[in-house]
C-alpha cells in the first residue's frame, strides 16, 4: 500500500514539473530582461553570405552574449547546439547604436520583446526586439 502511494506521489510530481517547465517558456512578443556581455560582431551577407567573403556585405551586428542561456523559446530554431547562448539585438532608432556603443564588452542588462529570426539578415535564432540598456550590477 506505502509503495503504491509512492509510485502515485512519484507521477504526480513528474506530471507538475512538465506543466511547470511548458510554463516558463518564452514566446514571441514576451517582454523580458536578459543579462550577459554585448559586443558588436561582424557577418557576412548578400550576395554570398559568407561564400565570398571579399564581395559579402560586411553587416555589423550587435550580439547579447547571454550569461544565462535561454531554456525555451517556442518556434525557435534549435537546430545548432548553441542556439540559446547569444541574442542579437534590435534597436529601431539607429542613434541608440552610437549613444551605447560604450557598453561594448561591459556586462548588460537589456529590456526588449522576444522576436524570432525570419530572414538571412537575422543572424541568432531569438533576437530582442526595441532593446533598451542598462549597465548590469556586478
């Protein structure tokens, strides 16, 4: 009889941790907060992206080097192993581009909203979207 109630107990709690793991994914549209190191990274683009690196569109892109990766983000591609480890990030003003320039290589706190990658121009599988900066506390 115990070892039946422990076998009950056992699949409740494994039942409640998958409704809990489903629970803290993140979808496209959610606000969130991400913290890790930007720096500014260069890749390849048309006509070749990245085949013929000396005529490529050389694209400079702002890339959030996460110090947590990401554990769920419905839709994403998670084809590549690393996919949860770096977000790139989009700010619509391109001022902001220059006004946070002195954050590069420095530990960061971003605000934005979860956008998945839709073209070649999107080069992490999740970006955040209207990024807004603030310097992380150490």
């Amino acid at each position: 009889m115990l070892k039946e109630i422990w076998k009950s107990i056992f699949c409740f709690i494994i039942v409640l941790s998958g409704f809990s793991a489903s629970a803290t994914c993140l979808k496209e549209g959610d606000k969130v907060s991400l913290t890790g190191v930007v720096s500014e990274e260069l890749y390849y683009g048309p006509p070749g992206w990245g085949e013929d690196k000396i005529n490529d569109e050389k694209l400079y892109e702002w890339i959030l080097h996460l110090k947590q990766p990401l554990t769920c983000v419905i839709d994403a591609d998670t084809d590549n192993q690393n996919w949860n480890q770096d977000v790139q990030l989009i700010m619509h003003d391109s001022n902001e581009y220059k006004v946070n320039k002195n954050l590069l290589g420095k530990s960061v706190t971003i605000d934005g909203v979860i956008f998945l990658a839709e073209t070649g121009y999107h080069m992490t599988p999740v970006l955040l979207d209207d990024a807004r900066f603030e310097v992380a506390s150490k």
